[in-house]
C-alpha cells in the first residue's frame, strides 16, 4: 500500500532542520517506490516576513543575549496552556488544513513542537493519521515536546527518553533510535587513526557562534601545528580575519559546506558550539568534542549529553579551548582515547535509516 508521509519543520535552530532532512533522506534510501513524501516548513509559508524577522532575533538573543533567550527558554517550559496559545495561528491552520486535504498523510512526522498542537486542533482527537513528533533536544527536553497528543515520540537517545517516561508518556510510545542525522554518516567504513607524535591531530572548528573569540582561537590553535580545519559557514565576512589568524597556508579555511559527515569522520576533535545538529552529527562520527558556547535552554542539555558521559569538555574561552586540546593529545593521546571510546559507544549513524523503516512500518 502506497503511504503519504509529511515531514514538519521550522528554522529556528539547526537542529529542527537537520532532523526533518535526515528522515527525508532516509526515506528516499527505504521507502518502496510509489511512497509519497513532502518536507513542508509551514510557519516560513505561512508568514514569510514575520518569520524571517523572527528568525533573526531569535539567532541574535542566541548570539548576544543568551542569557534572556534561557528565560524564555524556560518560561515556555513553565507553560501548560500551550494549546490556547496556538489557538491564536488562525492563517497557520488555515494553510495547515488545506495541505492535509491536498496531501491526505497516512504519517506526520514533526521535528518542531508546535505541529502536534495545531494537528489536534484542525483534526480532534479522532484523527486517521498517526502523528510522529521527532524531539531534538537532549537531557533538558522541553516539556512543549510532550504535552501534546500524539502517536509515538522518537527520542535522540536514553537520556531523553527518561524524561519522557519520568513525565508520564507511556513507555511504548517512546522509540529510542538516534537523532537523524544524515544517512551519509551511515555510509563510512574507514577507521579514524589514532593520533600520535607520528600522525596527524586533525581538529574541526566549526564557527558558528562566539565569533568574537574566533580569530584569537584560530591563530592559537595555528601555533599548536595541529592539522586544522575551520568551517565559517555563510558568515563571509569572518573570512578575511580567520585567514590573517591563520597565516599558515596548510589550514584550510571553508566556508558553507556538504562534507561535514566526511569531516568528522575524518577529525579527531570537533571544536563548536553545543548545538542540536552539531552535537548529534559529532556523536554519529563518534568524534569527540570541545565545546566552546552553549546557550541557555535546549543547548545545556546537549552540553550535557557531551559532558556526563564523559566524550568531551567544555572550554569558554580560547585558552581553556587550547588547554583542553594539548590535555586530549598527551602522554598517547589517553584523554582522547577515553573520550573516543565513550562517544562511539553513543553513536547511531543510521539513525535517520531505522526511523525511516519505522515510519514505513506503521
């Protein structure tokens, strides 16, 4: 029987993003010809300007105010009446309801918390499709995630899980299979060496936030003669300075990239902020991590995550970056080794495989 899968997301963090893209792929690799799928971001749809201003302000309280976004962070987490609240989207059901008559879903997988309310609205309780809702956030789940009515919630990894059963979701409503990063993660076979006097240490630094430090770390981590990789993303303007911090031609600076699964198979340490993609993606290539900003709220917990189960650091500053990486690489690289063996034993590159099988399988 041919199936219809609608797969919700919105851009306010990598994480939403990465997750629904993940499934979409991994569809395209299980699903049975004929299987229809549509990736659908309805709040950017919807409110094309307003959500873009949004957007940006939530980035800039993230960059510069993170503090006052772990407020909100937490105030939403407070919250019980959240379906009064999206009661107030009227243009957002609106186009909501006319996909689900377009599009007739047999499965709504949703990587952003806000879908599953406004699905019960638009549908009552009685609905034929199952609702899927993808949590991305690890160890500081926000209870926006949960407290909604749906099918099943697939959690990034135990850790999660346990918040959900402690919150009272039913233990069978509960899939652990990963967070689903790309299916490419899934398609490596090589073997990262270990590091040594005699081989190369190589480091990804991935800038995305605490730009401001970015240069100063750069030109130290140059001075360390590590073999380094930085990824500047879109910030173009960054460029100029973090090549004049690198001086030495051999770095190589990028900027947007499709290669981060080859990357970070490839890497020994991450550098990077303590994003939900960036952390899942560094756990899939079971490559370590130095954690160098964390906002407040969802990011804690994937700090966490790094940090309790002992494959990587927190370091807030350059200095305390560059100790951690000369502690990761002495005496035989031991701290790496450790951190190495302990991530690897959380990775799941073929997360986004298994959920997509799973979805098929309802």
């Amino acid at each position: 029987m041919k199936k219809r899968i609608l797969i919700l997301t919105a851009s306010f963090g990598e994480g939403h993003n990465s997750a629904a893209r993940g499934i979409r792929d991994g569809l395209a690799r299980v699903a049975p010809e004929g299987t229809e799928v549509e990736l659908r971001d309805l709040f950017a749809e919807t409110y094309p300007l307003l959500n873009e201003l949004v957007r940006k302000s939530y980035l800039w309280l993230v960059d510069f105010a993170p503090r006052f976004w772990g407020s909100v962070y937490r105030w939403i987490d407070r919250k019980k009446d959240y379906d009064k609240n999206f009661q107030r989207f009227s243009r957002l059901k609106e186009h909501f309801a006319a996909l689900l008559d377009r599009f007739q879903p047999d499965i709504i997988a949703s990587s952003f918390p806000a879908y599953p309310y406004l699905l019960e609205q638009i549908l009552g309780p009685h609905r034929l499709c199952k609702s899927v809702v993808v949590v991305t956030d690890s160890i500081t789940v926000n209870k926006i995630w949960y407290r909604c009515a749906a099918d099943y919630f697939l959690a990034p990894n135990e850790q999660s899980a346990a918040v959900l059963r402690a919150a009272g979701i039913a233990a069978n409503k509960i899939k652990v299979f990963g967070f689903p990063v790309s299916p490419k993660f899934a398609d490596s076979t090589q073997d990262r060496q270990f590091p040594s006097a005699n081989s190369k240490r190589r480091v990804l630094y991935m800038i995305h936030a605490a730009t401001r430090n970015a240069p100063e770390l750069v030109q130290r981590l140059a001075d360390l003669g590590v073999d380094l990789t930085v990824t500047i993303g879109r910030a173009d303007k960054l460029r100029p300075a973090i090549e004049t911090a690198a001086a030495d031609p051999n770095i190589k600076v990028l900027g947007w990239t499709n290669q981060i699964p080859r990357m970070l198979q490839a890497s020994h340490l991450l550098i990077g902020k303590a994003g939900g993609a960036t952390v899942q993606e560094t756990i899939a290539a079971g490559c370590p991590m130095i954690i160098n900003h964390v906002v407040a709220g969802q990011e804690e917990g994937n700090a966490r995550l790094i940090v309790e189960t002992n494959s990587g650091v927190i370091a807030n500053s350059p200095r305390e970056v560059i100790a951690q990486v000369q502690r990761a690489f002495a005496d035989d690289a031991r701290q790496w080794r450790e951190w190495s063996a302990n991530i690897s034993r959380l990775s799941k590159p073929r997360a986004a495989l298994d959920i997509a099988e799973f979805l098929m399988s309802l």
